[in-house]
C-alpha cells in the first residue's frame, strides 16, 4: 500500500473525537466506474458540494450509505449470490445483501448508471440497460427515498446485477472523525450505451478522467482528495488499463488510517506505517 503524502495526511478543520467516545461508522458502498478510451483508462470523479457534512468540497468515486431498505430479500438479482459476497467482505450475508444494492443505486442516483437488465433468466440474465435516461422518474424517485430499489426494480421488470461488480477494498473512517463510515469499494465498468452524468444535489461537477490526470490536479492544488481516493486512484493508476483493473484479484481486509502528532502537525497513516502500530486510539483536543 503506498504512503499517504504529507498534504493528504492532514485532517484539517475536522473535530476530533473527545475521549474515547467514538462515533460507530455507518456502512457504505463506493464504486468506481471505469472505462477506455484510446488506449486510456479512465475512472468518473464527482465534487461533492462545498458545505456538507462528509467531504464537503472533496473530489470523490460514487456511493453513500446503506439504506435499512437495501437489505430487501425480494430484489431481483443476477450474479454472485450474498453469500460469496458476504465471504468476500467478512461480514453476514444480509449485510452482504444490503451493500451491493447500496452500490447499484447510489451509482444509479449519483451518476444516472443502472447497473441492472432486464430479465432474470437466461440468456436474458446477461443483458444490461443499454438507455437508463428512460428511468428518470424512478432515478429520482430513489434519490428522494419515496421508492426502494427492489420497487424499481419490481416496476419495470429489472434484474440487478451483481455480476458487474467486483469487490475493490473496504476502508473505515479514522475514530477521530465526527461522521465515520465503513465503505466497502467496488470496481464496475461503464455499461455500452448508458451514459454517467453529475445530476445529484450532492455534487457540483463531474466527470471523466485518468487516475494519473487526477493525482496530477491534486497534486496542483486544483482538487482535494480523501486517503482512500487517492490511495484508490494510485492503485487504479498502477493497473494501466481496463483490462489489467478488471482482472486484478484482491484481498479485502479492513483499513482504518490512524491519527497521530508529528512535532505539531496532525498526519494519518496507514496499515504498513512503521509509527501505524504505536498510534494512540484517540488524540485529546
């Protein structure tokens, strides 16, 4: 894993936990939706709305939390069952569930991208949503949780599939954080003829890029980059290509950076970090 640069390391104007009265990290689900163009790979990046409560400002992938409906038993699904998934994260299989539906609609919410098709049976059971504008209504519909995902899946006749996710990573927001999440990352290719957009209220641009073009603006100054994003972006970036990202086989084990004092400065450092063993599990104000 590589070391977090100094910069990125900084917590900022972020409160730290008092004492040892954490805040539990909510699951989520990240997906970083790949594709390649001319020889390129590129992943979609949003910036979330200056003034939010979590990353507000920061250029992120797409996801948010688990919603209690996500867990729904009679969503429509095709491709590894939540058993392997559940294997995959080592968490339970209802919690397995629930994160991979977490991961298709906030990626169809967030960027428009339905990762879903039309008919559980074969050879139907391979096709995908090839125009997901035709669901507005029920994107939207989503985003203002008037409607569940096994609704709109129910409603028009979809099948979500699983198949098209692979799992990435699984990162834990630092203790002393005020808001913490317990994200799983997955990996997704853009499908053929659906096109990603940035209509969600929660960020203010969007748009497709180079993982080596992206650190390269960070590192200008021009955008701000969470740990996971940027250790995410070197990996993705290391890969080279679509196929190389899409073939690589991971192990998923729990990352939480921790929080420490260097001389008068506050820095995060992760698993691997000679001082990661020796910090503190908490800093006093």
């Amino acid at each position: 894993m590589p070391e977090l640069p100094d910069r990125i390391s900084l917590l900022g104007d972020v409160q730290l936990a008092r004492g040892h009265e954490f805040v539990p990290a909510k699951d989520a689900a990240t997906v970083m939706l790949l594709r390649e163009r001319e020889g390129e790979l590129q992943v979609f990046l949003q910036r979330r709305v200056t003034g939010m409560a979590f990353a507000g400002g920061m250029t992120v992938f797409p996801g948010g939390g688990v919603d209690r409906r996500d867990s729904d038993v009679s969503v429509a699904w095709s491709g590894p069952d939540p058993d392997w998934w559940a294997d995959v994260f080592g968490c339970h299989r209802g919690l397995a569930r629930a994160l991979v539906c977490a991961a298709v609609r906030e990626t169809f919410e967030e960027c428009g991208v339905l990762l879903a098709g039309p008919d559980p049976q074969p050879p139907a059971s391979h096709a995908v949503v090839a125009d997901a504008f035709r669901y507005a209504e029920g994107r939207a519909a989503l985003e203002s949780r008037e409607l569940s995902l096994a609704a709109f899946l129910a409603e028009h006749g979809l099948v979500l599939r699983a198949d098209l996710l692979r799992p990435w990573s699984n990162w834990v927001t630092p203790e002393e954080e005020p808001r913490r999440y317990d994200a799983r990352f997955f990996l997704a290719v853009m499908p053929s003829g659906q096109r990603a957009d940035g209509a969600t209220s929660e960020a203010d641009g969007a748009g497709w890029i180079s993982p080596e073009k992206a650190l390269a603006r960070w590192r200008a100054r021009e955008v701000g980059l969470l740990p996971p994003t940027w250790v995410t972006l070197t990996e993705l970036a290391e890969c080279g290509s679509l196929d190389a990202a899409i073939g690589t086989q991971r192990t998923i084990e729990k990352i939480m950076p921790k929080v420490i004092r260097d001389g008068g400065r506050i820095r995060m450092v992760l698993p691997g970090d000679p001082r990661y063993s020796g910090a503190v599990g908490h800093l006093e104000p």
